[in-house]
C-alpha cells in the first residue's frame, strides 16, 4: 500500500473517504512535544470527523513535559491554568497511512486552550510564527535536515557491529532495518536520497530532500519517529541521544537552509558576480546565524549530553566561524553556483527537536536580514584551528543564559516558549547536576 504524505483530497469528507477506501481503522492524533516526541491519541475512524470539528481534548502540560515526562511546576501549562486541557486540531494537510502499523493513519495536531488562544510554547506554533515573519520579508525558507543515528541490539542496548566502517556496504545492509526504512518512509512524503553507515559502530545517516519550512519540521518529527518504530518491531533500537557512547561519534542533524524569493521564485542565495557565488542575503543570513548562535545553540543542543559532540576533530563545530566547504565550520556554505546554493549549520544535534531546530535557524536568518551585517571573512584552512573565532556555549547552563539575555532572538521567539523551554530545561540540568555517575564511583570510590 502506497501513499503520500500530501493526499490529493483536500476536503475532510474526501480524505475521510479514501481512508475508507483503504481500510483505515484507527487515526492517530499525534501532538509534537517540546523534544519531538510524539504525543497521541488513537481514534477510531467513525470518531474522527468529530475530533477533526471540535478537536480532541488533551491534558494540557503535555507539549512541556520533561525529558522523563515529569510535569514541571513553573511550565505555565500546569497549576497556573489548575491542569487544564487542551485542545487538539489536526492540519489535514498532515494526513498520512502508516505504513508501518495495522490499517492506521495519523494526523499531526496543533495545540489551543477551549478558548481558541494557541499554546505560544509548543514547538509547531512557534515554527509557523517564524515562519510568518520572514514572509513579511519576501522569502520562503527551505529546509533540509540529515539525520544520523545508532542502531542498538534492544537487548544489550550496544551497537550491532563494532568497529569503524563507513560506508562499507556489508554494514549498510547488516540488519533489515536499513532497507525497511528506505522503503517504507518515502510512503510517508519522506523523499530518501542516500542511507549509509556512518563513523561509528552501529551508526547510521540517511539523507532525504529539503521541503518548505514547516513541512520540513512535520517531516523530521515523523523520520525520526519512524526510524525508531521500524527498528522497534524487528526487535533493534535506534536512538538520536547525541552521544550515546564516551569513545564513539556523536550524531548530528546538520540543517541545510535556502531562501527563495517570493518575487521571482528564485533562490536568494546565489549571486554568480560574487567571488564566493553568495549574495548579500546570504552573507546576512549567515552572519544572524554566526552572531545568535549561542542563544539558538540552547534550541539545538538541548540537553547535557549534546555538548560531548562540540569537540574537535570530530566534524562538529567548537567556535562561532564559518567557512566554505569546512565540515569543522559552524555554518558552511554549500556554493555551487546553481540554484542548489545554500547554507549548512552544522550546529544543531540528531536528538533536537525538527521543529525547534528550523525555527532557530531561520529566527537567526530573519535577525541576520534585518540587521544587514557581512560576516566576516572565510578563513583559510580549517576553522577549528583558528583562535579568533568566539568560542561555542561549553554547556547547557551557558546555552540557557545566552537565549535569556539575547533580546532580539528571544523577541522572535516569544516571553512565553523562552519561559516555558527554560523552566523545563532547568529542572532536567538539577536532576542532572544531582545524579551521582559511574565515573564518580570508578574514579573516587575505592580509593577514597
């Protein structure tokens, strides 16, 4: 069974309809939560029409649950509104077969309170405003993400192979999940251009085509899903944590991003008299990007762990820089002269969240735009070796103040998601900070 992730039937009565047509049972009502996991409730066909009208009633703190799915006091969502509800509406546009479950499609789902006021904090509002703002502007953003990640023995919880063999073919095809995954997601709109193994032993990278800004997030949200409900039911386990092993690669989800004029339909970054085949929006986009990194780096590494990925001579950024074809780079530019143009920030972690991602970026764009500052210029060699470049935020904790105090960046994004994101985050680094860890143990307990 084949479908795509845009249905031709654009009324609900005529999606409603094909889905009867292909034997669908049960609708998933999915809600993206502050991480990018999916939050859902399952609907049977004949209740769907309903929901779709009214909405469908949800326990409203869900969007900011913390990473261990504590309720977080301070989250606005709670006590404040005494635990209110709050209600789902699915954007058909949305609607897709699940290929990968029994007779079920699903439907991604904005959030509302019963008086129709969106919840400013959930990651797919705050896409769509970023996304409204630089329309004002005059251009369209695209959107490409390129996801790696480990796949596990659910067992043992250690990477199926060993060793370091990128790209090496026995590996590519050494479980089924790869092969699954190439040929179920393109059902769900996911265009694959490439899979492989990656640098590490069990990790992988798939490469699919860039979309619309916020398609893109909608996309990611359900690649990353997907690959961790193919891998579960051939009994492996994939997981995005960005740096699940102390001796192997961290993941990534480098962001490839263009504008395209709404004037002439044309892509905005390339200018063929530039020596660098950039034009001026793409030297402001860039440097919004370079100049708000470490308050964007909060939204793109949002947890303790993704700051074990940020060292060098590992294809991760360490310093604010950018650089032409530098894969040591923050952002680099993909000049090719042609209307693939574009800018890569290699920023952000295989375990941030699509949506939170892309708002990021293209927040620090729209700055970049408005500000109109050149970036400076491109180094020669890598830039990881260079030393006059502004460090990268070490650590959450320097991420979460760098969001607070960059009133620019955090006006776009609104008081209430930074409230909200920052509280939730907070909470999760207390944990953190008061957990005691094996290497604590292995370094201090006997000798001590």
């Amino acid at each position: 069974m084949t479908t795509t992730h845009h249905h031709s039937a654009t009324t609900l009565d005529g999606l409603l309809e094909y889905w009867q047509e292909q034997d669908i049972r049960n609708v998933l009502f999915e809600l993206p939560d502050m991480h990018g996991i999916p939050r859902s409730k399952i609907v049977p066909l004949n209740k769907v029409q309903g929901f779709i009208e009214k909405g469908l009633n949800m326990y409203g703190g869900t969007v900011t649950l913390d990473t261990r799915s504590f309720v977080i006091s301070g989250t606005k969502y709670n006590e404040e509104v005494n635990y209110a509800d709050q209600v789902l509406k699915p954007d058909i546009s949305t609607a897709a077969i699940v290929p990968w479950m029994n007779n079920t499609a699903r439907l991604i789902c904005d959030a509302y309170w019963t008086d129709g006021t969106p919840l400013q904090a959930s990651p797919r509002y705050l896409l769509k405003q970023v996304v409204a703002e630089l329309d004002t502007l005059g251009y369209q953003a695209v959107v490409g993400l390129e996801y790696e990640f480990y796949l596990l023995d659910s067992a043992t919880m250690k990477p199926i192979f060993d060793g370091l063999h990128i790209f090496n073919t026995a590996r590519n095809v050494s479980s089924p999940v790869i092969e699954r995954i190439v040929e179920l997601l393109p059902q769900m709109g996911i265009d694959i251009i490439t899979a492989n193994c990656e640098y590490g032993p069990g990790q992988f990278e798939i490469n699919y085509g860039p979309h619309e800004a916020i398609q893109a997030g909608d996309l990611g949200f359900t690649f990353k899903n997907g690959v961790k409900m193919i891998a579960q039911q051939l009994k492996y386990h994939a997981t995005f944590m960005t740096k699940p092993f102390s001796d192997q690669s961290a993941s990534g989800s480098h962001t490839h991003v263009s504008l395209i004029s709404k004037e002439d339909g044309r892509n905005a970054f390339l200018d063929s008299d530039d020596r660098h085949g950039l034009s001026q929006s793409a030297y402001h986009f860039m440097q919004g990007m370079l100049k708000h990194a470490p308050a964007a780096m909060a939204l793109m590494a949002p947890t303790p762990n993704c700051y074990h990925r940020f060292v060098p001579h590992h294809f991760a950024p360490i310093n604010v820089s950018w650089g032409l074809e530098d894969r040591s780079a923050m952002i680099r530019a993909k000049n090719s002269y042609d209307s693939r143009t574009h800018l890569e920030n290699r920023l952000p972690t295989a375990l941030s969240n699509p949506y939170l991602t892309t708002a990021a970026v293209i927040a620090s764009g729209i700055l970049g735009l408005k500000e109109a500052q050149m970036p400076p210029e491109p180094v020669q060699g890598l830039a990881e070796n260079q030393n006059n470049f502004d460090p990268l935020p070490a650590t959450l904790d320097e991420a979460l103040h760098a969001l607070e105090r960059d009133e620019p960046f955090r006006a776009l994004l609104g008081d209430e998601f930074v409230q909200v994101f920052t509280t939730m985050k907070r909470s999760e680094l207390a944990r953190f900070k008061a957990y005691v860890t094996d290497w604590e143990r292995d370094e201090y307990l006997e000798i001590f």
